[in-house]
C-alpha cells in the first residue's frame, strides 16, 4: 500500500481559509466539567506501528541494523504484522518447510511446520491456481479461471465454506459468481461448463442498480433480479446454453448464485475437500438470437488486462509448488521477533483465513508458542470485504479458525475483520431482511452460533483519501468529521464499546502521491491518532515503518510520493527522515511520556475555523504521569500563522485555569522541511528536527503562535483534572 498527493500552495490557500475574521481571538479550551477522562491509554499499547510484505529482495535489503535502529527511534513500541499474501489471493507459506496433503504430487493443501531448526527471517505466499477473481488488493498480477478460454482450468470455491465443514444448509452460504461487462449489455442467455464437484441448484441473476460492488451509490431498493428463466432447480450436469428470458435484458453486472452442490469429487480423489463446493471451468453470458445462435458478451484471455472482470465469493486453497510467488516477501517471524523492533512486546498476529486452512493457522500457534514469541491478540484474516466475502461466510470461517486456535492456547484474543477503508461504512449485499450492516450481520451470525465471546477486539484501517491528487488543505480539514462519522457508524452497527477498537493501518491514502512525503502527511498521521484515542480507540498502528522510495500511483498526475518514515536509497539504506518520522517523535515522544504508564486525554476545542465551519486548528490535551499537560496542536492553514491562547474549563460553575510557570514549545513546519519533486529521484532539500524553545513564567493571556502548516506541542504545569483529586469510587 501507498498513498500520496501534490499541494499547491496558493490554492489551497484560498479553497481552505476563506475569511478569518478580525474579532475571531485564537482560543483552546480544554474541558474538565465533567469530571472524567474522554479516554486512557498506554503508550506501549496504543502507538505502533505496521510491517507488511514487501518485493523480491527488500526484506534483507531493508531489513538493516542501521536500518532498524532509526526505525526504532521513532518511538513506536507494538508491532501489527500485515499479511499482503491475504490480500494478493494467495496461500502464507509462513514457514517454507511443512507438508502437503498430496506429498507425491507436491499439491493440495499446506501446512507449515511448527518447528524449525534454522531461522525462518523471508517467507512467501502461493498464487491459487483455482482462482475466480480478475482482480486482487496487492500486486493484481494474477487471472480469472473463469473466462480465460482454458476448460483445463477452473475457479473453485472454499470447500471450508460447505455444509461438511459448516454444518449448515449450503443454501445459508451462497457461493456465487459476479461478471462486470464495464458498460450496459443486452443478455438473455448462459452456459457453464462445469467441474467436478458441480451446482445442482442455482439461478442466474441481474443487478438494478448503479455497481453492487459500491453498494451506497445506489437507490435503497437495488438489488439482484432473477432472470425470468433463471431458477434452475435439482439439475443434474450441463454444458447446454439456457435461455434466461425471452426478452433482452441491458445489465452491467450479471451474477450466478450456487446453492445446492452435488457433493461429488473428481476421480481418484482421496481428499474429502475436493469434493466440496462448486466448481466452474468456463462462464459464458450474452445473447441468444432468433436463429439459436449464441454470443458470448464475455471476454475470454490469460489476461486480467484483456478478460473481462470477474468476482467471486470465495476461493479454494488448493495450490502447488509451483504456484510459489517470487515477486512477494513476507519478513519471517524470527526475523521480526530477533530484530528487537517489537520491543518484546506481543506483535498483533495474522493468521491466512480467506485463502488458507485453519491446520495450516493452528500450526503457526504453535511454532510461536515454541519460539518462546509473544502473543496476546490474532487477526483472523486481513481485508474480507476487499475479497467481497460475505459476513456470514466470514464467520463461518472465523468460528472454525477460532475452535482450532483456542484448542491450543485459550487466552488468546481474536479479532477483526481488518477492514480496508471505506469512509461510507462497510455494506454488504442485503440479506432476506434487508439488512445491509456488515458488522451487524458478522456479529449476528457469532450470536446466533455462540461464539459472540471469540469477538475479543475489532480492527480496521485507515486511509481517508483516495483522491491524492487534489489539494490536501481542504482534505485535512474534513479528516475529522469522516472518521467520527464511521466510528459512530459502527456503534449504531453493534460493535462493542467494551472490546478494544485498533486501527491496523492508518496513513493519508491508500494510493501514492506527493501529500505523503510533504508536511500534510506528518498532520494528518497525528490528527487520526489523537483523535482515535479521544473518541475511544485501544491502538493505532502507522503504516509505511521501513524505509522506502517514492512512486506514481495512480498516474493522473505527475506527483510521486509513498507512505515512509525514511527515505531510502537505491541499496536500501536510509538516505533522510521523512515528515512522517519527525511527526511521529513528536506524538511518541514530547506529547506522550514515553513511559509504559496511564494517560489521560480530555476534550479539547477551538474557536478557530473555516467558512465551511471545519476548524483550522485542532487540538488534543493528555495528561501525562509526570504531571505535565501535553497540548497538540494542528494548524491546518498552508499559509497564514495562528495566535491561541490556551485555557482550562474546570467545573461545572465555569471556572477557569491556565497552563502557568514554564512552557516547553516544539514545532514542526515547513521551515523544517521542503521536498524537491523529481519524479523516483525526488528527495528532501530540508529535513531537519522540530524547533524547541521555551516561554518562561507563562501567565494566563500568554499567547504561542502556530506556523501555517505545523504540528505544535505545548507542555507544562496546569489544573489537576477533577477526577484525580475526587477518583470515583472503587465499585
């Protein structure tokens, strides 16, 4: 993942500011009232951050000592582990050596050994080769097996997903194929050619809608249509092309819905997995004309770039040895754990779920359990609605993993989903009750089987803007209310507020620009962690932790950048720090404590703001156990300076109190940093550390100017908070 966008200075100015008026005083209040703290956390629970998988060669390349060692610097204490092979379609060989269930052969279905003899420091995922899906969330180098034009392969389903495994009706876990056509097209007929095992019952249905992959783009009653003829009922196999209504029907997306299997492996099969589930060699859609004559509307090539685009609702895990990936390296575990960049603290570990076996996860367990590693809490899976699975499917697989996992060690916590982002909230397909809640329909499905209590934390990740090529000003004024939205979002949902909610990724986009290496990105990276834990957040994990170089992503305009801490040169060794890293020390290190103790943050505000409302300068106020007030303070202006003064509101009569005595100031700006754009070769022309200075014997009207763009610390003594003069008492 990568993101980035070019800001130009003076429009942004304009689009962002408007009007500051005359009689407008810069004021930051910080609310006491009401007694309590908004939010308590540790720092060596709550600021972490990520490492995912990387390019052929980059693990030693990046994995240094020097390398690790300034990493480290940045002050970040919990490691989240990111498994990009979840994302690319692929099987996690987290250790190479392990044993296929086909070991003549040297295919079927893996599990890794949980054991080793020598260090396990770059593992590899395992491309399916009974792939169904065009299009995957990591390299997207790989192919549909549904319209490639080759019926010696095929697209099959999860087989963990049948009745054998679920112990439910299979017509409870539709599996289904989704063609997108890219533009409306006149259908009324079909074929597939099916595999070993086949669909007994099935339909062939259209969407009414605008794209039922982006579910709140369209009208409330979209939905899937069943063609007239579409219902195919206790069917026994057939190639034959069907007829699926005498009228034409224009539809862009097309899908078919498989619900009853024949339950029927290939010959000579000895693996009760073969058996399960659907299996497709070819998918034909299009027209049947007057003369019986059959077009086909889809495109068939070894091509994602020439076939046309297919989704899928699950894949089988089934691969060969030859289906390893080169291309992609995972760090190993030894690796991670002996480089010291975990702090000895327990990593949040992955586990492969969407594409995976929960032997092959069980065994993970247990290697690092062996190793001595420390483990608390374990993702199941990375990104399912990014994957398109369904909630229910989710948690049929997520209640299988968790029987296997919690057999070896029951005090581990599990969690999830790891949603990808999406600022709208996360919408599923409605179901028979119209619901279309994503969360609500996962965890009515763990109630529902009794396992709501294998729900233990809840994940997800953070990257507001896809759109890295429009002035960042006005982005970084809207970040607040887009993340408030979708945390409330998810309360009305039904997460729990009494498990810990974690950010496994955040950053500026998910897509790459110029944004990430200028000083927006060190803004919002503060902005979504401070706010996070204010609204209630356990731990927020940056994204972009090794060093790295810029890249174009996508190409619509000439601005290249990447989420990095450093910037790295062509042998991988660190060659400057980044916005990000000098942004991240201040968070870590001058406005958290850097101690492994309690911080209480509290409601801060200001009356600063644009003519949209949106504040210019935001604030967010810890109370610190040396007994410090930290105050951060974002000045979202590009190009005109503030003036605040920063007050207290103690109680309910209104009284007020002010910082006093000795003011600590650290400020980070654009007098500290500048970027000289030159494509790949860009690189800083000024990275140096924050200003510090001091205001002696502060009195309440002193004021502390912020710089355009600045990300400022004030620290120093003020108020104790209520509620540690008068702690409630113990119930």
């Amino acid at each position: 993942m990568i993101k980035t966008r070019y800001w130009i200075l003076p429009f942004i100015g304009t689009l962002l500011i408007g009007t500051v008026r005359a009689e407008d005083s810069g004021l930051i209040t910080v609310d006491l009232s009401s007694g309590h703290a908004a939010n308590t956390f540790l720092p060596n629970q709550a600021l972490g951050a990520g490492l995912d998988g990387l390019e052929k060669g980059d693990v030693a390349r990046l994995y240094r000592a020097d390398n690790i060692r300034q990493m480290k610097s940045a002050g970040f204490k919990p490691i989240s582990y990111r498994l990009r092979t979840e994302l690319g379609i692929e099987v996690w060989h987290w250790n190479e050596k392990g044993v296929w269930s086909n070991p003549k052969r040297q295919e079927g279905y893996w599990i890794s050994n949980d054991h080793s003899a020598q260090p396990i420091a770059v593992t590899h995922g395992y491309r399916l080769p009974r792939r169904g899906n065009t299009l995957d969330q990591a390299g997207n180098n790989g192919y549909s097996r549904l319209d490639d034009n080759d019926p010696g392969t095929f697209w099959k389903s999860n087989p963990y997903l049948d009745q054998y495994y679920t112990g439910e009706d299979n017509a409870l876990h539709p599996q289904w194929v989704v063609i997108d056509f890219g533009q409306r097209v006149d259908v009324n007929a079909a074929r597939i050619l099916w595999g070993t095992p086949y669909a007994t019952r099935y339909q062939f249905e259209y969407w009414d809608g605008v794209d039922p992959i982006y579910l709140n783009e369209n009208p409330p009653d979209s939905h899937w249509r069943i063609f007239p003829n579409g219902s195919i009922v206790d069917r026994e196999k057939t190639s034959e092309t069907l007829l699926l209504s005498q009228e034409l029907v224009s539809a862009r997306y097309v899908r078919t819905l498989l619900t009853k299997a024949s339950a029927q492996a290939p010959a000579k099969s000895r693996d009760i997995r073969d058996g399960l589930g659907y299996a497709i060699r070819e998918i034909y859609f299009g027209m049947l004309d007057d003369k019986g004559k059959f077009n086909d509307k889809i495109r068939h090539a070894k091509n994602k770039d020439k076939q046309t685009i297919i989704y899928t609702s699950s894949t089988d895990p089934w691969h060969r040895a030859s289906d390893k990936d080169p291309n992609v390296e995972q760090p190993g575990f030894d690796l991670i754990m002996r480089s010291g960049l975990g702090n000895h603290l327990p990593i949040l570990t992955p586990v492969g779920l969407l594409y995976d076996t929960p032997e092959n996860s069980a065994a993970e367990i247990r290697f690092l359990r062996s190793r001595g590693y420390p483990v608390a809490q374990v993702e199941m899976g990375e990104e399912p609605d990014g994957q398109y699975i369904s909630p229910e499917d989710y948690g049929a697989l997520y209640i299988q993993w968790a029987k296997v996992i919690h057999q070896i060690n029951p005090q581990l916590k599990l969690g999830g989903p790891g949603f990808q982002t999406d600022i709208d909230g996360w919408r599923a397909w409605p179901d028979t009750q119209g619901n279309t809640s994503w969360m609500n329909r996962f965890l009515n499905y763990l109630r529902a089987h009794h396992h709501l209590g294998d729900f233990n934390f809840f994940s997800f990740e953070w990257y507001p803007f896809d759109d890295v090529c429009d002035p960042a000003a006005p982005q970084l004024a809207k970040a607040p209310e887009l993340l408030d939205k979708v945390m409330q979002s998810l309360r009305q949902d039904g997460v729990p507020s009494n498990i810990p909610w974690i950010i496994t990724e955040y950053g500026y986009s998910a897509f790459a620009g110029r944004t990430e290496v200028e000083i927006p990105s060190a803004l919002l990276n503060a902005e979504i962690v401070g706010q996070f834990l204010s609204l209630g957040g356990h731990t927020a994990y940056l994204y972009g932790y090794p060093p790295n170089t810029p890249i174009l992503e996508p190409e619509t305009c000439d601005q290249w950048g990447n989420l990095m801490l450093f910037l790295a040169d062509d042998k991988g060794r660190i060659r400057a720090p980044m916005p990000t890293y000098y942004g991240s020390r201040l968070l870590t290190r001058t406005w958290a404590q850097p101690v492994n103790q309690l911080h209480r943050l509290y409601p801060a505000s200001s009356n600063l703001n644009n003519d949209q409302g949106q504040s210019l300068v935001t604030a967010y106020a810890v109370y610190r156990p040396d007994h410090q007030w930290a105050l951060m303070l974002i000045n979202k202006s590009p190009q005109q300076a503030q003036s605040v003064t920063i007050r207290f509101l103690q109680s309910s009569d209104k009284e007020i109190a002010f910082l006093k005595g000795k003011l600590d100031i650290f400020q980070y700006s654009p007098k500290q940093y500048a970027w000289h754009s030159q494509g790949e070769q860009g690189y800083p022309t000024r990275s140096n550390p924050p200003e510090h200075f001091t205001i002696q014997n502060a009195a309440a009207s002193t004021p502390v100017t912020l710089p355009a763009y600045s990300l400022t610390i004030v620290r120093g003594q003020g108020p104790v908070p209520g509620d540690l003069i008068h702690p409630d008492p113990a119930p």
